[in-house]
C-alpha cells in the first residue's frame, strides 16, 4: 500500500523554486547532475529521504533553441527507430528523457537482473527550480565542468531514483551506512578477427591501460592508475583485492566511497586525487566508525569487505556477459554501422583492397545482421561505461529478518547486510559510434607511439652502456 503511495506521489510530484534548498550536490557525468535530497519539507519527507534526481546538462556552446520542448523533441531518429523495433517500448516513446529511462527497464534490468538494477521515474521540475540549483551547485561543481555544461533549464523534468550510497529510509539495521562507487571499464581483452594488424597491440593491453596513456599526455590525470579491470574480473579472490587497493591508491574518478551519503574518498564530478599519505589518514579515521579494527587496518579491511561482496553477488559475472555482447570490437561495428545508414564506408575507402577484403562479411551481410551487431554494441557500451554501488551496514546482533544478503568480516567479527547495484546505464545513441571508432583511433595510436618512444630510449641508452663499456 505505501508503495502504491508512494508512486502516485512521484508522478504528481513537481519540483518548484521553493524546493530547490532541499537538494544538494552529489555529483556528476558528462551528461547528467545528480542531486541528493536534504529537506524536511512535512511534505515530501516521507518520499524523498534517501531519494536522488538527475537532471540533463547542456554543453555552453550548445545550439538549442530557448523556445523548444525537450518534450516536443525527437526521441528516437528513423535509423535508431529501426536499431530498436524489437523493444516496442523504446520506439513507442517520443520524448527523449523517457526513451533513456524505458532502455534501462526494457534493455539493461533484464540483462543485469531486476534485483540489481533501478530504472528510475521521472518527475516534473520547473525552470525556476533548474536556475536557482544551478546557482545553488555551482560552487561545489569542478571548475571544468562548470566551463563546459550548465543545468539544462529547458528539461521540464528529472529522473527521481533511490539514493543507493544508502539503505531504504526507515528499513532494520544500523544507522552508519557505508557505500563503494565502482566505474570497473571493460573487463575483458577484444579477440575480434576485424582488428587490423596494426591495433594487434588490443589483443593483449587493456583499453583501460591504453587510454590512461592518453589522459596522461591530455593533462587529465596526473598519474597513471594502478587499476586493472581484468583483476577486478577475474574470478580471484587475490586479483579483485588487488584492483579495489588499486582503485584506493588512484580513485580517479573509478572509484569513491561515502559515509552515510556523505563523500569521504574520491572526487565529485570528476578526477579525484591520488590518496596520499594525509588523505589515507583522514580516510582511515573516517573508517573506524563503523569498522572495527586497529589503526592503519580499517581501510584494509574495506578493501576485503568489498571483495568479499563482489564474488558472492555475482554481479561481475553479469555485468562481464552483458560487455562481451560486443564480440567484433568497433573495429568491425563502424561497418555494419554504415550498412545501417547507407552511407559510403569512410573505413574502407581509405584502405588498399588487400586491406578491405577482410571486411567484406560485413558489408555482405544482412540489414538484420547489421542491425543485431549494432545494437549489441551499443548495449555493450553501456555496460562498459556504467557504475557499481555497494552498500553495506553493521547487522545488529539482534536483527533478525533482514532483506538483504550479508558478508562476514573474519578479521574484525562483523556481518554487514549489502546490496549492489547498477548505476548510470544511459542510452548510447547511435550517432556516436563514428566517435567511438575516432576514439578507438586516437588511444591506440597514442599507446603505439608512447611504446616506439620508450623503445627508442631503451636502444640509445643500450648503445650508450655498449660504448662506455669500449
């Protein structure tokens, strides 16, 4: 019955000017501004504790019109129509914010599973209310996310959602609430036959690695990570242990944790810094309120915790399958993407026909074919560049009955309740596949050049030690 409630509240739920001071900053992507619900309004309590809404940015530079709907604007194109007929949902739809939340009930929850993933609802919020958040937020946002996006004040609505950095309002258990946010990347190496010989370098060095390489040189991270995604997929106990401290050491923004909805590692809307000795301290304090162990052994401890979650959830595995859904790397997507759009292939027109030969299936095969490979791409995408948050609670020795699963701690004798879930599962649009494979492009030639260099200097300082030793 309170669910019913609870529902019939959201969708006549809208969110005006005078709400504004109830929501706070938590964060955000290139996309989207995700706010957490701090108000006491006799109002909405009831329904928005733990609640968090994103709302749509708009690049500075952006070319909408002030005068155009979101809601009048196109959701889907003809080409994407067709990529998505087989979900009747998707297509139906003629408003693009609510096409993004139907993928993500119809595509993404039955491939990840109904227990671990949150399609969201939408509520309406007024311009009023989008201006005075964005002056509300600017302060806490970083700098170049200001310079590059403001809050869309033309979006007419947000996506109202359970806060997951916390356990259900008014749920059993303890209080403190601790939660892990995971941005894993892809976990596996591509086997595709349609990498070009000279990309072989993919077969055998993660994108992950790969593109660190390139924001090294970019000036957006000053460190390479110490993370590898193919440990946090392993199945090993050993590996995962060493991606999550890998993660701990660089957050960059794949990694954060928060205490009862409050920050306490990483970095909000963006590159986080390295986790050095003064704020692995502050971190470890933070800790002890709700770990039990000796000094410098608590975030230790988290590092188990977390890894003891992630192998008995399963939800690796899950997430793994749904990434591998993309078994012909982009390499071979860019031309069933043109087969799609009946475009000339860019790809093949600027290679020799020795070099074509090898994607002659592609272009050979069925509309159908095409658009199954697309599609499965795309799906692919989103599960490759989507978040995991784990949240976990002391279990009182007198709880009994909880709902959720739990995980023992052996070095400090605590069971935890935790639940995992699936975050930031957007639409990937088919208009960027181009961007996908320019991308593609850009990383690996970067890593290629970078490995030619360092193996020039390993040759000139051999050379030189060849000399000193005449």
């Amino acid at each position: 019955m309170l669910n019913q409630i609870f529902q019939v509240k959201q969708m006549a739920l809208t969110l005006k000017e005078e709400d504004a001071a109830d929501w706070v900053y938590r964060g955000e992507g290139a996309v989207n501004l995700v706010l957490a619900y701090a108000g006491s309004s006799p109002s909405f309590v009831c329904f928005l504790i733990g609640k968090v809404v994103r709302i749509r940015k708009a690049p500075r530079n952006g070319s909408q019109s002030k005068s155009v709907s979101v809601r009048n604007s196109i959701a889907l194109t003809p080409h994407e129509r067709v990529l998505w007929k087989d979900v009747h949902q998707l297509i139906s739809s003629s408003d693009k914010e609510i096409v993004g939340q139907l993928y993500v009930q119809h595509v993404m929850k039955p491939l990840l599973g109904s227990n671990s993933v949150d399609a969201g609802m939408h509520v309406l919020v007024t311009r009023e209310f989008l201006e005075l958040v964005e002056k509300n937020v600017s302060g806490q946002r970083p700098a170049w996310r200001v310079e590059a996006a403001r809050v869309d004040a033309h979006c007419d609505f947000g996506l109202l959602m359970s806060d997951h950095s916390l356990f259900a309002y008014g749920s059993q258990g303890s209080s403190l609430c601790l939660s892990v946010e995971i941005k894993p990347k892809c976990g596996f190496l591509p086997l595709s036959r349609f990498i070009s010989e000279v990309n072989a370098i993919k077969r055998r060095i993660t994108r992950f690695e790969m593109h660190q390489t390139l924001k090294l040189l970019q000036g957006e991270i000053s460190q390479l990570s110490e993370y590898n995604p193919l440990d946090l997929f392993s199945g090993s106990k050993e590996r995962i242990l060493k991606a999550i401290k890998g993660l701990l050491t660089t957050p960059q923004n794949n990694f954060r944790v928060f205490l009862n909805g409050s920050l306490i590692l990483g970095g909000l809307g963006g590159v986080a810094k390295n986790t050095d000795v003064c704020i692995a301290k502050a971190f470890e304090d933070e800790l002890k309120s709700i770990i039990r162990a000796d000094d410098d052994l608590c975030t230790n401890n988290l590092s188990t915790l977390v890894t003891e979650a992630l192998q008995k959830s399963g939800v690796l595995d899950k997430l793994l399958k749904v990434q591998k859904l993309d078994n012909i790397d982009i390499e071979g997507v860019i031309h069933a993407y043109y087969n799609i759009t009946s475009q000339q292939c860019m790809v093949c027109k600027e290679l020799s026909e020795e070099q074509a030969k090898i994607y002659t299936p592609l272009h050979s095969a069925s509309l159908d074919e095409s658009l199954r490979i697309v599609k499965d791409y795309l799906i692919a995408t989103t599960a490759k560049d989507c978040s995991l948050m784990l949240c976990f609670r002391p279990r009182n020795e007198e709880d009994s009955g909880s709902v959720y699963d739990n995980v023992y701690l052996d070095s400090t004798e605590q069971s935890f309740d935790y639940k995992v879930y699936f975050i930031d599962l957007d639409l990937k649009r088919l208009s960027k596949v181009e961007d996908y494979y320019e991308l593609d492009k850009k990383i690996v030639n970067c890593y290629r050049q970078i490995i030619k260099m360092d193996q020039g200097r390993n040759e000139e300082t051999g050379l030189k030690a060849s000399n000193a030793a005449y």
